[in-house]
C-alpha cells in the first residue's frame, strides 16, 4: 500500500515537473504523461520508499524557518562585510547530531551551509564539523533549533 | 505598466538582488581565506538570486514559466550549498594533510 | 521594464567579469574552484534576466544546464583534490 502511495506522489510530481521544463507547452504533455508513470516506477526499483516520510505541516513550518533564516544569513554576511573593521572571527566548531542517518542528517548538513554563519564542512556519522564566521555566536544553539525543526519533520 | 505599484515592486526587488550580488562580490575580495569567501558567496549570492527571482515572477508569461524559474532557484539553492559543503571539505582535507606536514 | 531587466544584466555581467578576475589571482586551486560557485548563482541570475528581456525562453534551460553543471563540476574537482590528499598522506605513512 505504501509502495503505491509513493507511485503516485512521485509521479504527481514528475509531472508537475514536467509541466514547469516544458513550461506548460501543450505538444509536450502527451510524453509526459507517458514518461512520468514510468519513471516514477523505475525510481521505486532504485530508491524504495523510506520509513522517513516528511510530514506536511512541520514541513512547510520547515521551509518557511528555512526561508526567514536564509534572508537572514544573506542581510548577516552583508552586513559584516560592508562593516570596515570587517568583524569576522572564523574558525571550526563541532556539533553532534541526534538526527537518524539519511535525509534527516544530509538535509540538516546542507541547511546548515546557508543558515547565517555556518557552513558545513565534513559529515562522520553523527558528527558535523561546521566553519564559522563568528565562533563568538552562539552556533550551538543556533543548530540546536534548526536540527529540533528537521526532526520534527520526519517523526519517528 | 511602467509606473504601476508592481512594477515598482519589481525594480526594486531586481535592484536588491543586484546590491546582494555586489555584497558577494566584495566579500570575495575582502574575506582572508577560502572558506569565509565561500560563507560570503553562498549566502550573499543566493539571496540575491532570490530577490532576482521574486522581481521577474510577477511579469512572466504564464503559470507554468514561473513554475520552471522557481525549479531553477530550488536546484541553484541545493547546488549552491552542495558546492560550498563539497569545496569546504576538499579545503579541511588539504588543511589536514598540512598540519600533519608541520609535525613530521 | 525591459530597460531595467538590461541595466541588471549588465551589473551581473560586470559582476561575473569582476569575479572571475578575483579567481584567476587564486592562489589555491579551491580558491579558482569558487568560479563554479559563481556560475552557479550570477550566471543562472544574468540568464534568468536575459530570458525576460531578450523574450527567449531557451535562455531558462540554459541556466538550469548551469546549476546543475556547476555542481558536477564541483564533485569532480573535489574528488580529484581529495585523492591526492589522500595520497600524499599515504606517501607520508611510507616514510615514516
């Protein structure tokens, strides 16, 4: 049952896929809703569902956190470099993540790298080395929350 | 058009991307290192292509064209951070080995 | 509009142009690495810009063709940076 629930999300969203490359091009949707199916079946082979399924919601509550944060990292770097003292002091901090192994981990180490300040450097089982500008911010906590926020997407 | 309230909001967004654009750029010659360049370069960058992406979707020809510029930002956003996550560890590997020099 | 959507592709192009320049000075090779990075951000930017004013929607394909090279790109230099790390380390092993 859950292997014909993924069929059908992952080929609603080939399409949709699909439908924004063509961009929305009517010659092209006959192939389309050809090919979609089909690749949607062959991705199943390669990629089987996971248990891990993001949750709707914590998802958008998510990407929304993840949008703020982002405008935020972009106005801090700026910020900083039109400063003339330039007031960075980078250096590398370790974090050690409860996340399961996975999307959950590879979504946070990717997050992480375009959140204000850090940027995430090696990826050993639980453990993320991250760069920091500012070792003197309390990256810490900062990816404390942004780790919560991912975890509660994908509820175990 | 030109004068509409939109159109306003639009120039002023492509006008911010631009300004963030300009931030990444002084970042790559200001900043001491590799890395902290590719912190001003993700970062500064990616905003600025998503105020550049804001400003041009109010004007595109249909449902579907903005769909396809908001997949393009999406792939921009994760190859940006899978880039800067990639460079960053090829720089802490060469980093290591020359520590590892300076004992011997 | 169209004016404007030019003036921003010429700021983007004379950005890019000012990059490359910073990258070509280096001196490490992930330092010249970071001209993928800018590829993959001001080049999609001037070509998403240059589809609406120039009216040519192909430009689009352009631009995501880039984002994705730009990280193939990435993944074959580090992969190549990374073995000769690795080998170097390897090669120290040996002599002590």
């Amino acid at each position: 049952m859950a292997y014909a629930g993924s069929a059908a999300i992952r080929t609603a969203l080939l399409l949709l896929t699909w439908w924004a490359l063509t961009e929305g091009d009517p010659a092209a949707t006959g192939f389309g809703l050809g090919a979609a199916p089909l690749v949607a079946l062959l991705s199943l082979r390669f990629f089987p569902p996971s248990p891990l399924r993001p949750q709707p919601v914590a998802t958008l509550v998510f990407s929304g956190y993840f949008f703020l944060r982002s405008v935020a990292a972009g106005v801090d770097v700026a910020r900083r470099l039109l400063s003339p003292r330039l007031p960075i002091s980078p250096g590398y901090v370790s974090y050690t993540t409860s996340l399961p192994a996975g999307s959950p981990r590879w979504l946070l180490a990717n997050t992480l790298s375009l959140l204000p300040g850090t940027l995430s450097v090696t990826l050993h089982g639980r453990d993320i080395e991250l760069h920091c500008l500012d070792t003197t911010m309390p990256v810490s906590e900062d990816v404390a929350r942004t780790e919560l926020r991912i975890a509660r997407m994908f509820p175990q | 058009m030109p004068d509409s309230p939109l159109a306003l909001i639009q120039a002023f967004m492509l006008v911010v991307g631009c300004l963030f654009f300009l931030v990444g750029t002084l970042g790559l010659f200001r900043l001491p290192d590799t890395l902290t360049r590719i912190h001003a370069l993700t970062k500064a960058d990616n905003l600025g292509l998503g105020f550049i992406v804001l400003g041009l979707l109010p004007s595109v020809a249909g449902p579907a064209t903005a769909a396809k510029i908001l997949l393009i930002w999406l792939v921009a956003l994760a190859a940006s951070a899978t880039a800067a996550h990639l460079v960053g560890r090829a720089v802490r590997a060469t980093d290591g080995s020359g520590e590892r020099e300076d004992r011997a | 509009m169209i004016l404007l959507l030019d003036a921003v592709a010429a700021v983007l192009l004379f950005l890019l142009l000012l990059g490359l320049l910073r990258i070509w000075r280096g001196p490490a090779p992930a330092d010249r690495m970071l001209a993928s990075q800018l590829f993959g951000t001001t080049g999609v930017a001037l070509l998403l810009v240059l589809a609406e004013s120039q009216a040519e929607p192909a430009l689009r394909d352009v631009a995501l063709v880039l984002a994705l090279l730009a990280v193939l790109s990435t993944v074959a230099f580090v992969t190549r940076v990374l073995r000769i790390a690795n080998a170097d380390s390897a090669g120290e092993q040996h002599d002590a």
